[in-house]
C-alpha cells in the first residue's frame, strides 16, 4: 500500500501551488517570530519594572531607617543640653553630630531614570556639608549652641529624607510607608520639633541683636546652678 502513496507521490507535489505554499509558510514563520520577541519583550519590561520597584523600595526603607536615626539624634542632643545644665559639664555635647547617611552599595542605580538618581544622590550630599558645617561651628562657635543646632538640623534632615522617600514610593508604585507604632507621628513630631527649635534660635538672635553679648550671658557654671 505504502508503494502505491510512494508512486503517487510526484504527481502530488506537482499539484501544490508552491509560491502561494511558501507564501503561507513564510508569513506564519514570521508570525511566529514575532510573536517570540513580543513575549520575550513583554517578559523583560515586567522584569525591569520589579527591578526597578525593588530598587526604590531598598532606597526608600534607607532613607525611612535614616529619619529614626535623624530623630534619635535630635533626642540626644536635647538631652546633651540638659546635661550640661545639670552637671556643669559639656562632654555630653561631644557625642552629638547630624548622623551620616549612604545609600546601601547593593541599591541598582542603572534600573532608575536620570533625573531620580540626580535627586536621590543629592541627598547624601547635602547631608555631608550639613556635617561639614556643624563641624565648623564645633570648633569655633559657641559649645552650647552645637547642641541646638544639632537637634534643629537632624530633625529637618529627618523631614527631608521621608519626603524623598515618600516621593519615590510612589513614584516607582511601591506600597506607601506603613510605620509602626513608635514612628506613626513622626512627621507631626519633626514638624513641632522644627517649629519651636527655629522659634527658640530666633529668639536668640533677637537678644543678640539687642545688644545682648557674651560678656552678659551667665557662665556655665550659673547655668549649671540655676
């Protein structure tokens, strides 16, 4: 039986229309093909897209876990003062400093645009020269006011990195910060600390614009007394 289909064979290739067969062939070849790189697309801007969310939400935990820092420090500073006022002594005011901040080495830059990575690598710096500044004013201004500047700059600086970190959340569609307990008035806190610390430096400054000098300030050892 299998010779009889062998035999017929070449009489039907010969009826196949074959520039309409290969035309056929040809177009779900290339429909095939296409289809491939449009799922293999499509596979890779999904990657790219969790890789980018997941690069913004390591970003974003950074900064979130630099606020607590930030307001631990304000904290500290205030009780730095208060030591002072207490003991006489100023060597609480040396362990305060605007704490430092980088971002993790594992963060993947490369999955952001442009315009997020300049702003996001603003930060840091501008964190250094607040540190750079506060150092200065160590070194040659008044130790008591250190403590209070301090305070004042760690707490904007808290403010400033949940704002950066709230932006990019939701600028990548990462799900909004959901702080626990201990930091869910965070923000309200910042913004009261920030609030009563300026109104307190200007009034200082006020004083010393009245005529008010260092000669006429209490020592520290009145301070410490009173």
């Amino acid at each position: 039986m299998w010779q009889t289909q062998w035999h017929e064979m070449p009489a039907f290739l010969k009826q196949i229309d074959w520039p309409s067969w290969l035309a056929i062939v040809g177009t779900s070849s290339a429909v095939s093909a296409f289809v491939v790189l449009a799922m293999q697309g499509l596979r890779d801007r999904f990657a790219h897209r969790r890789e980018r969310r997941d690069a913004a939400l390591e970003i974003a935990v950074s900064l979130e876990g630099y606020a607590r820092s930030c307001r631990a420090m304000m904290h500290r500073a205030d009780w730095a003062l208060a030591e002072v006022s207490r003991t006489g002594s100023r060597d609480a005011l040396t362990s305060v400093m605007l704490p430092a901040f980088l971002f993790p080495e594992r963060v993947q830059w490369r999955r952001l645009g442009h315009k997020s990575v300049s702003e996001l690598r603003d930060f840091p710096a501008r964190v250094h020269a607040g540190r750079e500044d506060l150092g200065s004013f160590a070194e040659f201004g008044d130790p008591l006011a250190i403590g209070e500047e301090v305070g004042l700059e760690s707490a904007k600086a808290a403010r400033d990195a949940l704002a950066l970190a709230r932006t990019t959340r939701k600028k990548h569609g990462c799900v909004p910060w959901r702080p626990g307990s201990k930091d869910a008035d965070l923000s309200r806190e910042l913004v009261n600390y920030i609030s009563s610390a300026e109104e307190k430096r200007q009034t200082h400054r006020d004083r010393h614009a009245s005529g008010f000098s260092p000669t006429h300030a209490p020592t520290l050892k009145s301070v410490a007394l009173e």
